[in-house]
C-alpha cells in the first residue's frame, strides 16, 4: 500500500465516511498492528474518544466490597523509578497515576492530563520538538495536597538526576527543558524531535511522585525517602499497609479524580506462592479475584478453567522469553565490582560459544510442550509492533551444526565430554526464576547442550529476589552474576524506543548506578550505539522502522540474547471480574479504577 493510498484511507475515516475499526481492520490486513494503526490515526488528529470497555455505569464511589489480587513474585518497594520487574511497576501503579497511558490499540488515553496533545490543538509541534500538558484540575494527592505543574517538573528534575539512579531515566534523557505556563500547564521541550513524544510522563515509566513528599531525597539521597515504601499517590486507592515480600493493603480513596470510581473499597496485592498455585486459588477455589502472569503450562490451565470458577484471559504483547549472553566475566571482581564492563568473559566472547548456543535452544519442543497458545517461537528479540518485525532473522535447531562449529573454532572434547580451549572448559551457569516451565525450559537447553560437549548448570533464584529493585542484592537480574540468564522482558509501550535502549553502551548496569542501568548484559558496540540514537529522532516512519529491525538484527547476529519465545500476555479472573482492559503496553492495573465484579 503507498503512501497516497493511505493518506485517502485516513481522509475517509476524517470526512466520517468510513469507520476507525474499518481502517485498523485494513491495516491488519496489510500486515501492520491494531496499535500501529491506531497511532496513525491518533497522528492525524483522530485520537479514539476513551470511554471504559464495559458498559458498566457506576451511580456511586465504592460498595464492592474487597478486590482480591495474587502476584505470585511479591512487590519489594513501591518506587515506580526504581521497579526494575512488573510486580514492582504494578505495586506502584496501585497508588501513582502518569500523565496519560496506553491502551490495548496503543492509543495515548488521558489519566493526570486534561487531554491528549494534538497538533491540530496546537499543544504537539509538528516536527515533535516540543509538548504541551494539559493538567486535570481539582486532582488531589492522598494526603490532600494539590497536584499541579511543579510535580511534573519535579519529576523529571527527579528522574534527570545520575545520583538518583531511576531506572526510567531513558525516558527522559531528551528533555532539555520544562516551562510551567500556569499552574496546571507544563511544556516541555526536546532535545531534537521526538517520534515518541509520549514515552516521558507516561505509562508505567510515566507514574508522577509528589515533589512535597519526595523533594528532599532528590540525588544521593533517593534510597533514603519513606516514600519508597508508603506511598502518597492521586491514583483510585490510597495506602494502608506494605509489607515488602508480602503484601499491599490499600482502600478506596474518597476523594479520586473520576467520578464514582473506584468500584471496590478496599484492595489487596498478595505476593508470594508460585504461578501454580496463583492459578488454582482463582480458578478452582475462588479465593482471590485475580492472578498476574499465569506462567503455568498450557494443558495444565486449560484443566482448571472447566471448574467455571475463574477465566484465563489471553492478549497480546511484544515480550520475549529470552536467554542473555554476558558479555562481561561475572566470576572476576575489579575495582569491587563483579560482573564489570572492564572485563570480558572468558568464554562468551568467542562468537562460536555464542552461535553454538543460539543452535542448541529447540524453540519449538518450548512452545509445543510447555507454552501452547501462550506464545509463538521467534528468532527475533524486537516483535511487535509489525511494523518492527525483521524478516532477516532464521532460528534453527541442530545439535550436529553447533559441534561442528566449537571444533572448527578449536574447542576439543576431553575424557568427560566436556570441550575445552586453551586450558577453559566450556562450562557455565544458566541461572533463571523460579517457576515450572523456565525449569522445564532449563532442561530442555541443558541436556541439547550436554551434546555438543556444553555443561550447564542450572541455576533458580526465588522470583522475588531475582526481579527485585533491592541493589545491595546479588542474586538480582541486573547484577547477572552468572554466564547465561533466562526471563521476560515486558515492552510496556506500543513503541519500542525505551524497549531497544537496554543494550545501548550508556545504559550498562554497573555499581556506579545501583545497577539500575537496562543494559545487563553489558553488550558494547558503536555501531548499535549509532543505529539506536538516529532513530531516536528520525521522524520518516518508514525509516525509523529500518533502524530499529538493523538493531534487532545486530542482537541476534552477534548472539547477544537467544529469543525462545514471543509470549502473550496470561492471566487468570473470577468469572464475574470486569472492567481490566487489558494491555501489552501498559501496566495491568493501567484501569483499575474501573475494575468491577458483575451483578
């Protein structure tokens, strides 16, 4: 389809002579995303009108009695900044609202802000060097305080600073400056134009902290602030108890900006347990009303749904379950620090450790045996939206092509099985969480590797402790304190900016930033680092898509990651629960104001 072809579509659905489902419908057809689709509309001024997805109508604030939900990877602190996993961002979510989020058609959907910025309303320069925000007014924070222009500024003072060591970071680093135009108008402008001009102060990396409560620990004292573990937000429930590793109480907050809302008067986020049992307690015993992240097999799920008690809700994402190279030597300490982007692995660094690897993971035996309609198998890191999809990319499953490989590149068996080179055995620890499919996919990968004369062995961290915030915790993700790791990565974005920079030189984690920074795997290479800041700022679409597939394809040609599969979103609900609209790009409680249980 050219470029005149769509101009007409979209002038079609602008005149009212044909519908925005029509359009999507099109473009789907074409071979491009709803989110992608939709964006495309919002960029002509066609943004979708929000209202909730169900048409419930509440008279009233409250009444529902208590929402139960199970996050079987307990929150560790409530910092949206300093959430390094999805159960960190989600505590958080609870209590902290961002300027806007996205929804399941990556439309931009006002939460704090008074609308969507457009260009047609003069607040979105046309070459996305500048934005202006709106502000909701009459929005208050849960100690009654008024949220207006100087908390969003604060924000990205706060973020902006090194010494804080946010983990958002990247998403503001852009920002050259914000103007407060009055008391409930910030504009902020860019450093160069910004195709993604809605990834500051909005989604998960978006949640606005109140400067009164948070102002004093700015810098090197942000890891002293009591806010990091009660939280003061404007969100639809306020804070009662958090006990870290355990749970969140909150209750309806009396005086939320949507009126009659919430739903539910008090709320709570238990953490613990394993995906299993978080399964079973909604949909065989009823005991919580909803269960996060339903990493459980398949078969396993599709038996407990005939109790007719709960539901498993499927959507789609852009996250890969994905295997990381470490590129730096976990097992020598410089200047106290393991793990260091001084040193190089002593085995990885051979690019034909590397490809062998990436030849000994049977992607299909992991979607076909644990994962089902839970994902698809994928040779790309970088999935979605379409429009991002590399056709350059093969996965490939042979044992026989990985051996001959390590002998050409001089790696011999010894006595044991094991290959050796120049006095190192090729043997490492594959660490990943705790759960039954990544321990089944754990073995899967060991015993092909175990055939190419490859020993790995396998390490499981508690989830809790291994997606935890926590930087004086060396078992963590970030630290990577082993030669090969296995998690999922969310893209909480329809836009894959933040997504692509966490393998960028800038962002390597290191004891310098608490190890908040997103490159873990400490992958270095100029020409990525080149790629990624062009299309940072490249507003040709077609382009900017070439840029970002030419940084997929440098990660899976260089074997940075081993991508196993392209996940869908997985969760389990009471039957009666309502209102989640669920999202691949934004947190799961992105609307919980409008959860409900039906009559």
């Amino acid at each position: 389809m050219d470029e005149h072809t769509l101009r007409e579509l979209i002038a079609e659905v602008k005149a009212g002579r044909s519908s925005r489902r029509r359009f999507i419908q099109t473009m789907v057809g074409v071979g491009l995303t709803a989110p992608l689709a939709a964006q495309m509309l919002a960029s002509a001024g066609l943004a979708q009108a929000q209202t909730p997805a169900a048409t419930f109508t509440p008279t009233r604030r409250g009444g529902g009695g208590q929402l139960r939900t199970l996050w079987w990877q307990a929150p560790t602190l409530l910092n949206p900044h300093f959430a390094n996993g999805t159960k960190d961002q989600d505590a958080a979510r609870v209590f902290y609202e961002p300027l806007a989020g996205f929804d399941p058609d990556g439309n931009v959907v006002p939460i704090l802000a008074a609308e969507v910025p457009s260009v047609a309303a003069g607040t979105l320069a046309k070459d996305l060097t500048w934005v202006t925000w709106r502000l909701k007014r009459g929005v208050t924070w849960h100690d009654g305080k008024p949220f207006t222009a100087e908390d969003v500024v604060f924000n990205w003072e706060y973020v902006a600073d090194p010494a804080t060591a946010a983990v958002t970071s990247g998403s503001y680093r852009e920002i050259e400056r914000i103007d407060t135009l009055d008391s409930h108008t910030v504009k902020v402008t860019f450093k160069t134009p910004q195709p993604f001009w809605s990834d500051a102060f909005c989604g998960n990396r978006g949640m606005i902290l109140p400067k009164h409560v948070f102002g004093p620990y700015k810098g090197a004292k942000s890891r002293e602030a009591p806010g990091n573990l009660k939280a003061v937000g404007t969100g639809p429930y306020r804070f009662v108890d958090f006990k870290p590793g355990d749970v969140v109480r909150a209750e309806l907050n009396p005086g939320y900006h949507v009126p009659h809302r919430p739903f539910f008067d008090t709320m709570e986020m238990k953490g613990g347990g394993d995906a299993v049992s978080a399964a079973r307690a909604v949909l065989q015993t009823g005991e919580f009303d909803y269960a996060w992240n339903m990493q459980v097999e398949d078969d396993i799920l599709k038996r407990m749904e005939q109790g007719g008690k709960g539901r498993v809700n499927i959507w789609p994402t852009g996250n890969p379950e994905h295997i990381q190279c470490n590129f730096s030597d976990p097992w020598t300490e410089v200047d106290g620090e393991r793990a260091s982007a001084k040193t190089s692995h002593p085995l990885l660094s051979d690019p034909a450790v590397r490809q062998a690897l990436n030849l000994l993971v049977d992607r299909a035996a992991v979607q076909e045996e644990i994962y089902g309609r839970q994902g698809q198998t994928s040779a790309n890191f970088l999935n979605a939206p379409s429009r991002f999809y590399s056709k350059n990319t093969r996965w490939e499953f042979n044992v026989d092509k990985a051996n001959q490989i390590l002998e050409a590149a001089g790696w011999k068996r010894g006595g044991d099985g094991i290959r050796a080179k120049d006095g190192k055995k090729l043997k490492m620890v594959y660490q990943t969480s705790i759960n039954a499919p990544r321990q089944k996919n754990q073995q899967i990968v060991k015993q092909a590797a175990a055939r190419a004369g490859i020993d790995l062995e396998l390490k499981s961290v508690v989830a809790s402790v291994f997606f935890s915030s926590d930087p004086a915790n060396p078992d963590t993700f970030p630290h990577f304190y082993a030669d090969l790791q296995m998690y999922n990565t969310t893209m909480t974005a329809p836009d894959p900016q933040y997504f692509m920079n966490q393998f960028c030189s800038w962002e390597i984690a290191s004891k310098a930033n608490k190890w908040q920074g997103r490159n873990v795997t400490r992958f270095r290479n100029d020409e990525y680092d080149r790629v990624y800041k062009a299309a940072d700022s490249e507003l040709d679409p077609v382009k900017r898509a070439a840029l970002f597939i030419r940084m997929n394809d440098i990660l899976i040609q260089n074997v940075v990651v081993i991508p196993v599969l392209w996940r869908n979103g997985v969760s389990a609900s009471a039957t009666r629960l309502r209102g989640m609209d669920l999202t691949g790009w934004d947190s799961t409680f992105w609307r919980l104001a409008h959860w409900h249980r039906e009559a």
